[in-house]
C-alpha cells in the first residue's frame, strides 16, 4: 500500500519521510486514508533537508583551520539547528576525536622508538658500507662476445 505526495502526485511507500521526487516532509499517515499529508514546515526550518549550495557552503566552511574547529562545536550542539547538519557535524567531530587519538598514539610509539634506538646505539655511530666498484673508464669485459649477439 503506497501513498500519495500532496505536492507532486508521486507515489511514495508507507514508511517514507520525504517525497523522493519532490524532497518535500511526509507526515506520517495517521488516520489511514492511504493520502501523504503535507507537514507544514517548521519556523527554524529544523526538518528541512539540505540543499546542493548547504552542502557546499558547509565544505567551504570547514575547509578553514581553526574556524571548522569552532563551526563544527557551534552546529553540533545547536538546540535548534538543522538536524542534517547538527548530524554531519557531530560525525565530523567523532571522526576529528579518533584522528587526534591515533595521532597522539604514533607520536608516543615514534618518541619511544627513537629512545630505544638512542639506548642502544649511544655512540651514534653509523655503519659505512665500502663497495669497491671498477674504473668507469675502463671497460668491463662482457661474459660473452659481442660476435655471439
């Protein structure tokens, strides 16, 4: 059983939340009469989906040290900011969270590596291989002759 989008006329399943050729909010079907109903946005637009300019503005916006930092916090925790966006943004806080740990990690196994290396090797010394290679201006005789090609 499919229903109706007010909007556009397009059939959309029971389950759908918005119009997938329209983008419009689907109001949940409460009473069953089969039609979608319209849900009349919201005054701060928290519902809304982004748009193609939203999201390339947000990746302008976080392309900028320091301010994605701050922006990212701002959006995150937002009481009434877009959902989509508040979303995207605590993402992009985990993912920031879990670099700064593996960073922190690699820099400690890196210092203790060199440590090691310096515990060991306390002189610094460091080993010169000699390699004895032929005059260049003298020929090197071939294993073969050159008649035998």
């Amino acid at each position: 059983m499919s229903r109706i989008c007010n909007q556009c006329g397009h059939d959309v399943g029971q389950e759908d939340l918005y119009c997938i050729n329209c983008g419009i909010f689907l109001e949940k079907n409460v009473n069953g009469s089969g039609k979608g109903q319209q849900k009349t946005p919201s005054k701060d637009g928290s519902n809304a989906p982004l748009s193609l300019g939203d999201y390339m503005f947000i990746g302008l916006i976080l392309m900028i040290p320091i301010v994605n930092l701050i922006v990212l916090f701002i959006w995150a925790f937002d009481k009434y900011g877009n959902l989509n966006r508040k979303n995207l943004a605590k993402a992009g806080l985990i993912y920031l969270g879990i670099f700064t740990v593996m960073t922190i990690v690699f820099s400690i196994g890196l210092v203790r590596a060199v440590m090691l290396d310096e515990r060991i090797f306390p002189q610094e010394e460091y080993y010169e291989y000699h390699i004895e290679h032929p005059d260049m201006d003298e020929w090197m005789q071939l294993p073969y002759g050159t008649d035998e090609t």
